[in-house]
C-alpha cells in the first residue's frame, strides 16, 4: 500500500509530489472531478491481484480522504457527480406549478442555475423547505443503517427505476425510509448520496458541498440491478419485448 497526502490544486500536482509514474493519471482524474479543487487529499493506492500495469484502471484501487477520519473516504478513481440546492426554484402543489412540473422551459431555467454553480445535478425543495428531488431524478440519502428518501407528499416525481431500487433495497442489509421531512442538512449527515431516474439508474454522488461521500451502496445496487435487467426475460435475445 502506497500513502501519500498532498494538497490538490485543481489542475496539477504540486511539485513535491515525489511519484512521477502516477502524476499525470491524478492530474487528469483531478480533473475529471473537480470537487477535488483546493482540498487536502489523502492518497492510498491499493494493488488488487494479480496487478498490471498502474493506470488507474480495474487494476487497482485508488482511495482518497478529505478528512482526518480512517473511514471518511471515496474513490477516486470513479467520476461521481456534484450536487447543489436551488434557492430559485420549489416543488409546490400549486396549479401552475402543477402544470409546468415537466415543462421543458422550466427545466432549463433550472439547469441552468445548476450550470452556474458549477454543479451536475441541483435539488428542489417543497414549499416548506424539505428535500423533493432534482430536475430529473429522485434522491436517496444514506445514514448509518437506514436510506431516506422523501415521501410523494414532498411533489418528487415517481419513476420506475426508483421503485425498482426500493426493492432492491432490503438486498444491502439497510431500511428503507421514505421521510416528509427530510431537511437539507441531512445531506451534511450523509455517509452516501444516490440518485435514480429512468434514463440513466442509478448514479453515485460525490459531493456536496465540501462534504465527499461514500460509494458503497449505489454500488451494490448497481450490480443488483444490472441482474435484474439481465435475468428478466424481456431483455433476452430474441424476445419480443
């Protein structure tokens, strides 16, 4: 195992970074995730046998920490994306609300603050502040042994990949808990932060403001669900759907 703390600049590696055969791969993951702009890091590689060469590929593990606690830590070699939370836009259960919940026009006034923030995905609250979900996917939050995520009451829009995953939920030996109250803070409370949607599954967050998460569970759930997709017959060759 290979140690090694430095501080990330964004965009290179400082110079006393003493491993020239893994400067260049870190500078471009570093890039690839810019949530590691101006953060201490942590650096652990972990060899995975049997070894190849050190590319930052499947080969091997690359951990790191942003904080001074052994289980506080990430991958960072896996692009997880950043996420923040709208101060413009709420899901209401008022009727024009109701009736531009998916115009297209709204979503790209949403997106676009999201742009400016620089954030991959941004979250709405309902009018009473508590968390719904982002523009195009719903919100899982785990803590400790339990995975929240809010309750229809909060507006958030049922998909179907989300309820395939709340299925599959019991399989990571945690509880599901769908909350009305799920504050903003919870998300600083976080040991692993995941989003659903019908387009892409299921997609691990890396951060939230300074706080990194996990990926853990996303992970399991990830490989549960590319079995199911697998395994059903629907999706066999030469089924007719």
């Amino acid at each position: 195992m290979l140690a090694k703390r430095f501080e990330s600049v964004g965009w290179h590696l400082p110079d006393e970074f003493n491993f020239p055969e893994f400067k260049l791969q870190l500078e471009k993951l570093l890039n690839r995730n810019r949530l590691f702009k101006g953060s201490w890091i942590n650096l652990i590689i972990i060899p995975v046998y049997p070894s190849t060469e050190l590319d930052f590929g499947p080969s091997f593990k690359c951990i790191g920490l942003t904080e001074e606690i052994e289980y506080d830590y990430f991958p960072l070699n896996i692009k997880g994306i950043s996420i923040g939370i709208s101060e413009k836009y709420h899901n209401t259960a008022d009727p024009f609300y109701s009736s531009m919940v998916r115009n297209p026009l709204r979503n790209l006034m949403i997106s676009q603050e999201a742009a400016m923030n620089g954030w991959d995905e941004i979250i709405l609250t309902d009018q009473n502040g508590y968390l719904s979900e982002t523009t195009g996917s719903n919100i899982f939050i785990k803590i400790k042994d339990q995975i929240f995520t809010p309750s229809p009451v909060n507006h958030g829009f049922p998909r179907m990949v989300t309820g395939i995953v709340k299925s599959l939920i019991p399989k990571t030996d945690c509880s599901l808990v769908i909350s009305e109250k799920m504050k903003p803070d919870q998300l600083n409370k976080a040991d692993e932060i995941f989003l659903t949607d019908d387009q892409y599954g299921i997609r691990w967050v890396l951060g939230f403001d300074k706080k990194r998460y996990y990926r853990k569970i996303s992970s399991v759930l990830h490989e549960e669900l590319s079995e199911l997709i697998r395994t059903t017959d629907q999706f066999q060759p030469g089924s007719s759907g």
